[in-house]
C-alpha cells in the first residue's frame, strides 16, 4: 500500500502548462465513467486526463497566474483486507513520509460515504521554493482502497479547501459497481479475502502450501502434489507466459490468459483467469517486506509454511486463509518471501481451486527471477 508520491510532485510540475480541460460549474455532479463512484464538483475545477492507473479521477484548479491546486481521487486494489486505520498506517509510512520535506499535520477519524474514514493534513515541497498544503481522506472499502487528496498552493487553501470538503461529503462509492484500475480491457476483480467475522475459516478446504522441505505440519489431509526437479532454467509450462517488470527488478511465469490489473512504482497486480489474484511486488526492503506480511497474520488463520528452492535463493511460503462475509467463500492466501531480497509474492484464490492451481503456483513461485 503505496501513496505514488513521485507521481504527485510530476503532476503539479506538469499541470502548470496543463490548459486543456471541460469546465464544471457549481453543483455538478460528477460520476466516474466506470460507474465505481459519483460526487459534486466544486465550482471552477477542471477534469484533465489522469496519469497514473491508480488515478481513477484528476481535476485541477487554475488561476490566471496558472495551476495552483489539483485534486485526485485514487483507487488502490489490496493484496489482503485491511482496516482503514491499517491502511492509514502503511501509507503514511510508505508514501507520504516519501514526499519531500514532508511535515504531517492533523490526523481525525472521519466518514466518507457511510464508511469510517481517515482526514489528514500536511504539506511537502516539490522543488525549492514550492510548498503544497494537502489535506486527504483514506477509506477501505472491501478489497479497495480509496484515497482523496487535495493539494495547492498554500494561499489558495483556505479558499478551496472548504469546497473540497463538500465534495467529500458528497462522495459516494456505487453499490456493485464494476473495478477496473486503468483503462485496458477490464479484467475480473481479485477476490480478496473481507473484514474477519466470526464464522472460522473450514480449514478442510485449503490444503498445504507447496512443500519440499516441510517446517510445519500441514492442517489438512489433502494430497500435497509432487514438485519437479530443480530445472537449470526458469521453469515455464507449456504455454505459459512470463511477466517482467518494466523497470527490469523481476520476471515472473504467469498463468495464460492473466490480465494486469494495476501496474505501481513497486510492482503490479494481476489476475488469472481461474479467478486467483497475483501481487507481485519488489519492495523498500526486507523490512517492508516483513511489514506486509504482519498486516496479513492477525485476521487470517494460519495453515503451515515450507521453503522451496528457487534458482540460487530460497522461498519461504506461508499459507493462510480466510472466509469472505461478502461472498461467504473461503480463499487461501499464500504468501512467498526470499530472504535476502526485497520481493515477495502473495497470491490469493477460492479455497476450492487451490490444489488445481498448485502446478503453476509452484512454477512461479520456482521460476521467479529477481535482480
């Protein structure tokens, strides 16, 4: 969970020269094209393009002078539930701390479309010589999250933030309503496990994770496949496809057919055509590393862990689940670290479709090349 920091100091440098854009006047009401959410826009905001797949809306404000403010609706699709204070907590400290000169202000519970919520303020510099004001709100909302974030020039905050308040409050996320992070063929949303309940996870349907040397008994009885040989080249199955990361950090086999979900500065989200959930992510350090997987353990239940030899490292691969209240299914969790490195993997699918899966769980989890 990473607030894109390096991509809001290139806007506001960008907006300056932005001129292109459909004036709204006061009271209009604005719903995403993709029908995920709706609010009134304040008056004399300007929609512009989005530059990021983890914008869903961008809208500037302009001054005769030029751009002084910009304001973002951000959809963020999560690896595993979260509270909203969790969340709240990973993006303060793995994005805004990032931004530079970074100094946090107030920080209130709040409630953005009957959802508790999170209000922040801070500012940060861009450049020397260029203070932001900023004020957002973080909510969660099932397997996504949303962050609203205004940020200007600090002479003309006290004449836009009330506006943008307003649209805050006017903010709603439609019930149902499809999910897709950038403007590629839609793929399938990744069924994440929701908030915990009281109901236990069946632990008779998630069977042990892939194992070679096994380090903790597995819970069930299911049947654990047998692995291959350990191939002297990244092992690929028939037909599979390889996804690299554009910044050249890792490659990983993917099932044929996976679709791109999100694509972040630290690594991409995916999702296959059995309906599991790949994140993939090359991270800040081990530390982080280790930070994601403490927000997975408290409300998921554990089932056992093995290491697997990939390559010249070893992978440590922990198996949870969980029961989603909204869809009443139980999905596993398997989350891959490699000690050592700063990447890991987590992959989350239906309970039920795991042990079909195991073939090119493994392959991935083998095969993944990091730099």
């Amino acid at each position: 969970m990473r607030i894109n920091y390096k991509l809001i100091i290139g806007i506001i440098l960008v907006t300056l020269i932005l001129s292109e854009g459909i004036v709204c006047s006061q009271g209009n009401l604005y719903s995403d094209p993709q029908g995920r959410f709706s609010f009134n826009l304040p008056v004399g905001w300007k929609s512009a393009v989005p530059y990021d797949s983890s914008q869903a809306a961008y809208f500037t404000y302009s001054v005769t002078q030029g751009t002084v403010g910009e304001l973002i609706i951000m959809i963020e699709q999560l690896p595993f539930s979260a509270s909203v204070d969790q969340y709240a907590t990973a993006a303060e400290e793995n994005g805004f701390k990032q931004l530079p000169s970074y100094k946090s202000g107030t920080q209130l519970p709040a409630s953005v479309s009957g959802l508790p919520a999170i209000k922040k303020s801070f500012t940060f510099s861009p450049q020397v010589g260029l203070t932001l004001q900023a004020e957002a709100y973080l909510l969660v909302s099932g397997n996504f999250a949303y962050t609203i974030l205004l940020d200007v020039l600090p002479d003309y905050f006290t004449q836009l933030q009330p506006g943008f308040t307003q649209a805050v409050m006017s903010f709603q996320i439609q019930s149902g309503a499809p999910v897709a992070i950038q403007p590629t063929p839609q793929p399938a949303p990744i069924a994440q496990p929701g908030p915990s309940v009281s109901t236990p996870a069946p632990t008779s349907e998630v069977p042990c994770p892939p194992t070679e040397t096994t380090t903790t008994p597995p819970t069930t009885t299911a049947t654990v496949p047998v692995l291959p040989t350990i191939p002297t080249q990244t092992p690929v199955a028939s037909g599979a496809n390889m996804y690299s990361d554009p910044q050249g950090r890792f490659s990983i086999p993917i099932p044929p057919g996976s679709t791109t979900a999100q694509t972040t500065e630290i690594g991409v989200v995916l999702n296959t055509p059995d309906g599991a959930g790949i994140v993939a992510m090359y991270t800040l350090g081990e530390q982080y590393v280790q930070g994601m997987v403490n927000q997975i353990k408290p409300d998921h239940q554990f089932h056992g862990q093995s290491q697997l030899p990939a390559g010249n490292r070893s992978a440590l691969v922990e198996l949870y689940s969980k029961v989603n209240p909204q869809d009443n299914i139980n999905y596993a969790t398997l989350v891959t670290t490699y000690p050592g490195t700063s990447f890991m993997i987590i992959i989350t699918l239906p309970a039920e479709k795991y042990n079909q899966a195991q073939t090119w769980i493994t392959e991935m989890i083998k095969g993944a090349y990091i730099k």
